[in-house]
C-alpha cells in the first residue's frame, strides 16, 4: 500500500525482515521438535536455533539483498532463503527443512502474519467502539431529524443513530475475531500433506509455540475457504466505515449542516473557494472502502485451486493481505479520529426537525385521530390533505403551519384536547425509548 494510507505499525507485519524471521522459527522449531523425537541431533537443533538467532537479530538490507541475489539464480523464495541460512548456521543446517515442503514454510507464515494483523484490526475497532460509545451517549439526548430516502422522515436521538453504528462495528469485530481463530492454522505436512516424511506430532509443536492449531487436512497448502472468509469479514468492515463515512458526508452538507468534520487551523478546503469546508476524511474513507471489498473476490477465488495446490493464489496474496490489511488498520484509525473531533450543531439539528412546519409529527397525529374514532384510512386522509397543504405553501405569505392546518380542519377541530396534540408535536416523544436501546447496545 502507498505510504499515504499506511502506518508503520501493520506495514512491519508485511516487511521481508519479519517475514524472514517467522520463517526462521518454523524452520528452528520444527527442528526442535525433529530433535525430541530423536530424527535429528539435539546439538544441531540447538546449533541451528543459536546461529540463526544470532543471524535474524542481525539482519539488515544487505541479507535482504543477498537473499534476492540467490532467489534470481533459484527462482524460488524458500530455497533463496535455505540457501541464506545454510550459510549462517554452516553444516548442521543439513537438517533443516527435512521432510517439509515450501508451502510448510509459507502458508504457516501467512496465518501468523494475518493473525499478527488481526490482532492491530482488533485493536483499532476497539478504539473506534469507545468513540462512538462516548459520542453516542454525549447526544444521547439530542433531537435530530431521522431520514428515509434521504427525505425527513421522524425525529429521532442523534445518540441514537451512533449507538446503531456502535452496534454494528460491535458486530464485526465479532466477525474478525471469528475471522482470526479461522485463519490462525499451522501446516507441517509436507508434499501434498501426507506425512510421509515428517510427523504431525512435529506440526502440532511448531503450532503450539506459534499459537495456532494444526491444519485438519492440508492438501501441501491449508485450504483458502479459510483466507476467503477473512478477506469477508474485511469486506462487511469496510462496509460498515463506508456507511457512517457516508452519513458524516450527508449531514455535513451546507443545507443540512448538522454535523462536520473537524477543521484544523490553517486547514484549506479549495485552491479557488476559500470558505470550503470539505468533507474529506469520509470521502476518503468510501474510497478506501471500495478497495478493500474489492478485495474479497479474488480471495473467494482463490479456494478453486488445482488438485492438492498450485500457485494461482500466491500472486493474489502478495498482494491483498498486506494492502487490505493495511488499508483497513489506516481507515479504521482514520475514522476513529473523525468521530472522535466530529462537531455537532444540536441547534441546527432541532432547526431542521422544525423547518418543513411540523409535517414530521404526521405519524403520531395519525395515530391520535384514529384513536379519537376516526378510521384509521380517513385518519390518513385528514393528516395528509394538512401536511401537504403545509408543506406545499411553506415559506410563502399564506403558509401555515401543521398544526395550523390541522386546527382549521373540520375533521378535526373539536375531535383532539390541546394537551393531546402538544404531546403529538413535541419530538421529545420520539426520546422515550432511547434508554431500552441504549441499554440493549451498550447493556
């Protein structure tokens, strides 16, 4: 991933120095454990691990070069990287790799880089949730309008619409850490996972100390069901930063005004228009949204390998674990902040709730009548002639409110007690369950 959209701390994950170090220690535990059972000298192992240590706690660029240097010759990575080895550890690193395959090697490395990744994801969500645990209960009383196809629908707890995103990230990051125990697999079990050269006594010690379980049935790589359904769980977050990313951009728009992003001093929104106040970091946030779903595909096809393997997959996650995973570490963060410093107009959101004249109380006064005896089709009638003749003329000379309307009404006028209606228009009405919610999100 561009520098721009990364942090040091998930790019590290993917860098050829800890890579190179995981693949070390698959090498040298596996090595220990060919050693318990007594297939190989103790004193190797115990020579290999020492060298070998001593050789990643120096690694430096140039091994990195070198490595590359015997890779162009060889044309194969874990062989570049034996070779490397061999000439740290000298004649002991015979027993090295003994009964292994390179997929062995690779794919126990991705489940613990991906685990190593997962674990920051996780991470992040967490702050992310105490953002929008904060912020929701800070305006668990604010009135704002709620909106249904983008049209003011009913008043609502703007507390309330982040408790519904809270909840939401609370769902994925349930989902990730299903994701995580998923793909946190080892594999030992050399070509085609058949054993025949090494025992899946020596895959469950290398498992052990690396935290993962044993691969029930590897086919020389660990099935991709399992890298697919954690590209998914990435896909169905970014999802969900894509949708509160979006309700940031709409109620920071200038009619509505609601809410916005943060400004910093000396902060700029347009080379040609200085009063521009842009939405930037969610518009940036949709973005990067699409192109971690975009991800998702090529993982799902990724499962339909050849056979027992091939490499048709390799490419594909050269790619997509440390650009999604990195990604999604940056977004999450990003968001986190934005929700954090969001700046919220409760005046404007009270403004709006009342700007079309009173139309958005409709549904409760719906009820009213009808509970006065009026059919509730009549009801509809008499509610929606008042709200379109209020919403029709609003702004101009002969524009009257919905109650207004609704008092002048025939129909009506005689059928409801003042107390009635008042509690009918009042948006407090639309509060009085936000305790049960908020205790149903946040217990």
């Amino acid at each position: 991933m561009v520098p721009r959209y990364s942090r040091p701390r998930m790019t590290a994950i993917w860098s050829p120095v800890n890579r190179y170090r995981i693949w070390f220690e698959i090498e040298a535990l596996a090595c220990e454990a060919l050693a318990k059972r007594g297939e190989i000298p103790e004193d190797a192992a115990r020579i290999i691990r020492t060298k070998g240590d001593e050789a990643m706690a120096a690694f430096s660029d140039a091994d990195v070069a070198r490595i590359d240097e015997i890779e162009a010759e060889t044309r194969h990575d874990v062989i570049a990287f034996l070779t490397w080895l061999a000439e740290k550890v000298g004649p002991e690193s015979r027993f090295v790799h003994m009964g292994m395959t390179s997929s062995d090697v690779l794919d126990t490395c991705l489940a613990v880089q991906l685990t190593q990744a997962a674990d920051i994801l996780l991470e992040d969500m967490d702050i992310l949730l105490a953002a929008l645990k904060k912020r929701a209960h800070e305006h668990k009383h604010t009135v704002t309008i709620g909106r249904s196809h983008g049209i003011h629908a009913e008043p609502m707890s703007f507390g309330q619409k982040l408790a519904g995103h809270y909840a939401e990230f609370a769902r994925n990051r349930r989902r990730l850490e299903v994701a995580r125990e998923e793909i946190a697999v080892c594999a030992i079990s050399g070509a085609v996972g058949t054993y025949a050269h090494i025992s899946p006594e020596v895959e469950e010690y290398v498992a052990n100390h690396l935290g993962l379980k044993a691969e029930a049935v590897s086919t020389q790589v660990i099935p991709r069901d399992r890298h697919a359904a954690f590209f998914c769980a990435l896909g169905v977050i970014a999802s969900g930063i894509e949708r509160l990313a979006t309700e940031v951009r709409h109620l920071q728009r200038s009619e509505v005004r609601e809410a916005e992003e943060f400004f910093h001093a000396g902060q700029k929104g347009s080379s040609a228009m200085p009063h521009k106040r842009n939405p930037v970091l969610s518009e940036n946030l949709t973005g990067l949204a699409r192109l971690i779903r975009s991800y998702v595909t090529p993982a799902l096809e990724n499962v339909a390998l050849w056979h027992e393997r091939d490499i048709s997959h390799s490419s594909v996650e050269r790619n997509i674990c440390p650009d999604g995973t990195v990604t999604l570490d940056f977004a999450l963060a990003r968001l986190s902040g934005m929700m954090e410093k969001l700046v919220v107009y409760p005046d404007q959101m009270l403004a709006n709730v009342e700007s079309l004249g009173g139309v958005v109380h409709s549904g409760e006064v719906l009820l009213v009548l009808a509970r006065a005896g009026i059919s509730r089709e009549d009801a509809y009638r008499i509610v929606q002639r008042a709200a379109m003749a209020t919403w029709t003329k609003l702004g101009t000379p002969e524009g009257r409110t919905f109650r207004e309307n609704l008092e002048a009404d025939p129909e009506v006028a005689g059928r409801v007690e003042k107390a009635v209606l008042d509690d009918a228009l009042d948006p407090a009405r639309h509060l009085r369950a936000v305790d049960q919610i908020f205790a149903r999100v946040f217990g």
